[in-house]
C-alpha cells in the first residue's frame, strides 16, 4: 500500500502535468487561433454615405473603433453596422422622425483602446458629429491588455467628445467566448477577459459621461446559439450578427439624437 508520502508525491506530479499539459493545449489553441484566415477589410467598401429624405432633420453618425466599425466580414455597406444603424433612423421610429442621416467611419482594423486618440481627432475634422458611436475593446482582450488601462483610454476619447458636445454611444467588449474561431478552452478564457474588459469599459465611459451598450450581455446568447450570426471566419459578426448589434445600440443611439432635435 503506498504511503503518504508516495500519495502526496503522485499528487503533486499529476497537477504538475496537468498544469504543463493544460498550457501547452492553450499555446497550441493560441497558435492556431492566431495563424487563422480572418476576414480583412473590404477596400472597396466606404463606410461614407447619405441616406433619408432630403427634407428631414440631418444627423451626422460617426463609427469609431475597430473592424466592426467598418463592417468587417460584410461586403455591401447595407450589411454594416453602421448601415444597418443609418437605415434604420433614416426610416425613422415611433419616437424619432425620419433623419438625413450622413454616415462615415474613422475606425481603423485591428485597434485597441490606445489607437482612439487619432480617431478622435479625425471625427471632430469638419462638421461636429451629433452622435459618435464606438466598438472597441476585443483587441484589448485577446493582447491581454489591463482592463483599467484599456478602460482609461476609452474614457479619455469619450471625455473629449463630450467636451465637444458630442453624444457618444459605446458598445463594450462583445462577447468573445462566442467566436467559433477560438477553440475551448481558450475560448472561455477569452471570454473572461473580454467581460473583464467589458466592465472596465462600462465604468469609464459612464464616468465621462458617455452611454454604455453591453453588447456581450444583450446579444452574446444569440450568437452563441446561432453560429450564422459570425462570417465564414468564425469571428467576425455577418450581416446577421451586425443586425443584432444595431438593434441593440438603436435605443441608446436614440435617446443621444433625441435632446439634439427638440
């Protein structure tokens, strides 16, 4: 029979191969997850248009933030966020009229939290902008950023729109543990980290006084069950998934117009 001693040893060893073992599945997953085929920027596609009756009250809506400020995984601007959300004030709901929406992006692929600063100063060339929506924060997740420095950031862009009496609407981290593209478990530990953005985030930006859209928890269970909601690369949203973006950013994005037009 063995000892105490020998159990205890035999213990230790199995959690020490367990925890190597378990590592090296996730470098694996890492390594896969990150030589994957994703879906890039269509350079044909210019998130830059006008649309509704002439006539109407103009709004100018401004994305910022990172691919899915462009519509990445999409190949028509119909199918963009960014579209789906001016078509659908540009037709008007029971509490907002018809707007002349001009529509443009100055999200940039790829950028985390840090990269906003640049954007900011492009949003405000011009024309103001009455609303400026941003999606941020996935990036900062999968290069393990710290949330309160992502967050920081943030709240620094929001701040100063704001003080460019700007409205801003700010759709947090999504849900990262629905993305068919990471394999488990590196997929719920991306998730964690993504909601651990997602917090941080929420708290800056009300804290600059900014409006927050939890997008992981209002849609995330969507996308987790209907694997059509992402493109063919499993992690970007398809024109399914940047549907139910829109419609959940819509209510936030219209209590931000409504002030403006009285």
């Amino acid at each position: 029979m063995p000892t105490a001693r020998q159990l205890g040893r035999a213990t230790v060893i199995t959690l020490v191969a367990g925890t190597v073992g378990g590592a090296a599945l996730l470098a694996g997953e890492a390594v896969i997850a990150r030589n994957r085929r994703y879906a890039q920027p269509e350079l044909g596609l210019a998130l830059r248009t006008t649309m509704g009756p002439e006539g109407a009250p103009p709004l100018r809506l401004v994305l910022m933030g990172d691919s899915s400020s462009l519509g990445v995984g999409v190949e028509q601007l119909a199918d963009t966020l960014g579209g789906q959300l001016a078509t659908m004030l540009s037709e008007g709901t029971p509490t907002l009229p018809a707007r002349h929406v001009q529509l443009s992006s100055v999200g940039v692929s790829g950028s985390r939290c840090t990269d906003l600063a640049t954007q900011v100063a492009r949003a405000l060339l011009g024309g103001r902008p009455d609303v400026v929506v941003i999606l941020i924060g996935a990036n900062d997740a999968t290069s393990l950023r710290r949330p309160a420095e992502a967050a920081a950031y943030l709240g620094a862009a929001v701040r100063r729109l704001r003080d460019a009496s700007v409205e801003v609407v700010v759709g947090t981290c999504p849900d990262l543990g629905a993305a068919r593209a990471i394999a488990p478990p590196l997929r719920q530990i991306t998730g964690w980290l993504g909601r651990r953005i997602a917090r941080a985030q929420a708290r800056a930006v009300r804290a600059a006084g900014g409006t927050v859209v939890d997008l992981a928890s209002e849609t995330g269970a969507v996308f987790r069950a209907d694997a059509g909601t992402l493109c063919y690369d499993g992690f970007h949203p398809s024109a399914d998934g940047y549907r139910v973006w829109a419609h959940a950013l819509l209510p936030a994005v219209i209590r931000a117009v409504v002030p403006t037009s009285r």
